[in-house]
C-alpha cells in the first residue's frame, strides 16, 4: 500500500520490493515528480508488479480478510489529503 507519493511514504517501498515477493501496490493515483517517487515507479514496472489506483469501495482480501478502501474517492486533493485510508 502506497499511501501517497511524498519521498517519506515511498522512499522505504524500494527496499521492500527489493526483498519480498510484492504482486500488487494499490496507490492514490496522486503523481510526484520527485526522484524517489520516479525510481520507485520504475522499480514497479521492471518488476512487472502490478500497480492500482485505490478509491473509496474497492474491497480487496488479504489472506482471510477483506479490506476496504474508505478515502479518496479521487485525487482532486492535495498530497496528504489523497492519502489511501483502509
């Protein structure tokens, strides 16, 4: 779960994708054009993960639980107000 793009929320995401088996991040769809941000997506990419806007109601499960997604509903927010809440 990328919550939004600010370097302090996706900057530790590379070493994660780096170790551990990721299939899917879900992410606000908000774009940054900083460095971090960019390595980021590409990592994403050369990995072939698949990448998903997250918007309020969509429902995924995690092993036995299903999860929702509560906010946004877009990305007409700023950075921190576009942040995925579950």
């Amino acid at each position: 779960m990328s919550t939004h793009p600010y370097a302090v929320h996706v900057g530790g995401i590379s070493i994660v994708l780096d170790n551990y088996e990721v299939k899917k991040i879900i992410a606000s769809g908000k774009v940054h054009t900083s460095k971090t941000y960019k390595n980021y997506l590409k990592k994403t990419v050369q990995k072939g993960i698949t990448y998903k806007f997250g918007r309020k109601g969509d429902q995924f499960k995690l092993g036995e639980t299903s999860i929702q997604i509560l906010h946004p509903n877009s990305t007409d927010y700023d950075f921190n107000n576009c942040s995925i809440v579950l």
